[in-house]
C-alpha cells in the first residue's frame, strides 16, 4: 500500500471516530433525559445496559416500575452497586455470604428496599423511645413543681381562731410552760422582798410630801392672822 493510500484511510478512521452514530446519538439523548425516562418497552437489553446506569435510586425504580416485563438482567447488578453504597461493603459481602450458604438467591432490589424498610423502622423505635424519654422527663419535672408549690413551709402555717392547727398544741404547750414560769418568779422570795421595800419606799416618800403640804398650808394660815390691821379713816 503507498503512502497517499495509508494517509487516506488514516484520516477516514479518525473521522469515524469521531463522528458519532445515530445509535450513539440517541443513547446520549436518553442519558440526558434519563430523569423523563418511564415505560422502556421493548428497548433492546444492550442499549439498556448503556443508559440505565446512568440513573439514581428513584429514577431506576421509577422505569422498573412503569415497565411491564423483568429487567432484572440489567438491573439487579445495578442494585447491589447500591446496596454497597448505601450500607457498605461489609453489610452486602455478609448478604452475599448467607445467600451463598443458604443456597438462595434474591434480588438485590428487594434487598436494597427491605434493608431501607429496617433502617426506617428501627429509626423510628429510636425516635420513638426519645420522644417517650422526654416525655416522662417532662412529666417528672411537671409533678415536681407541683409537689414544691403546694407544700407550705412550717413558718407560714397561721394559727387557727380556736387555737387549731399543726402548731397549736405545740404552742399551747410553750404558753403554759411560760405562765408557770412567771408565776414562779412572781412568787419567789427575791421579788417578794423587792416588791416590799418599793411599797415602804414609796409609802415614806408619800409621807414627806404630805408633811409637807401640811407646813406650807400653816404657814399660809399664821401669816394670814398675823396681817397688821390697816388704820381706818
């Protein structure tokens, strides 16, 4: 072959390349408008396996759900990708092991989806149990400013008009022991003595003061006799 000849067909190769095709043309059109996507019909497997995994959770199970025949083929390693990313490797080698020594095979979709229903419903008894704490907490708390709001301190606890009450016998009690008490000291021989000797002391003091008055009235009565009769005219 000549060299015009290699150059010819070089440059018709890159052309062919880089020209798309009408197939390609129309599988990028539907990777572009994959989240429109819905019933695939009787697309061809091949060109599935081309677009459908350009799609997201929802958009997948969307298309799974409007066709009418199995896509599994295509899908089902598609939906254990997912499951790996949602739940981690660990979690699908583990699935992988029990359905190998079972001996059973499902599909990963239903996989993917019970998994997700576990993880909701044991979220949910979480929150739920939260929800209970807080609301028993709330609960305790409120019964506990009752229980101080209602109890009365001893000290403002008011003495009934007929002597009822908690504190009255106590009172009661405190009153009779200070009348005793004073009656004691009334009747002592140290204020019997006292209270006698203020009585003699006030009892002589009174005595002064009238001899007193006494003088001072005598006194009055002679310098009134003694007046000098005036000579009359």
């Amino acid at each position: 072959m000549s060299l015009g000849h290699s150059l010819i067909h070089e440059r018709y190769t890159m052309l062919e390349r880089k020209v798309p095709s009408l197939v390609d043309m129309c599988i990028q059109l539907a990777i572009d408008n994959i989240r429109h996507l819905g019933d695939v019909g009787e697309t061809d497997l091949h060109l599935l396996e081309r677009i459908l995994p350009h799609c997201k959770v929802d958009q997948l199970k969307h298309i799974e759900d409007s066709t009418e025949r199995d896509l599994s083929t295509v899908t089902d390693k598609l939906w254990k990708k997912f499951y790996e990313k949602e739940f981690g490797a660990n979690s699908t080698n583990l699935v992988c092991e029990r359905m190998k020594d079972k001996k059973v095979s499902f599909e990963w979709k239903l996989l993917y989806e019970a998994k997700l229903k576990n993880l909701e419903e044991a979220q949910q008894k979480s929150f739920d149990r939260i929800k209970e704490l807080y609301k028993k907490e709330d609960a305790r708390k409120q019964s506990r400013q009752v229980r101080i709001t209602t109890k009365v301190p001893p000290s403002s606890i008011k003495r009934s008009f007929y002597g009822g009450g908690p504190g009255s016998n106590i009172s009661n009690t405190k009153s009779s022991i200070m009348k005793k008490s004073k009656l004691q000291f009334l009747n002592s021989h140290e204020v019997t003595n006292l209270a006698a000797i203020k009585k003699n002391g006030f009892q002589k003091r009174n005595g002064i003061s009238s001899m007193r008055k006494q003088g001072v009235l005598s006194g009055k009565d002679s310098a009134s006799t003694s007046k000098p009769i005036g000579r009359r005219f």
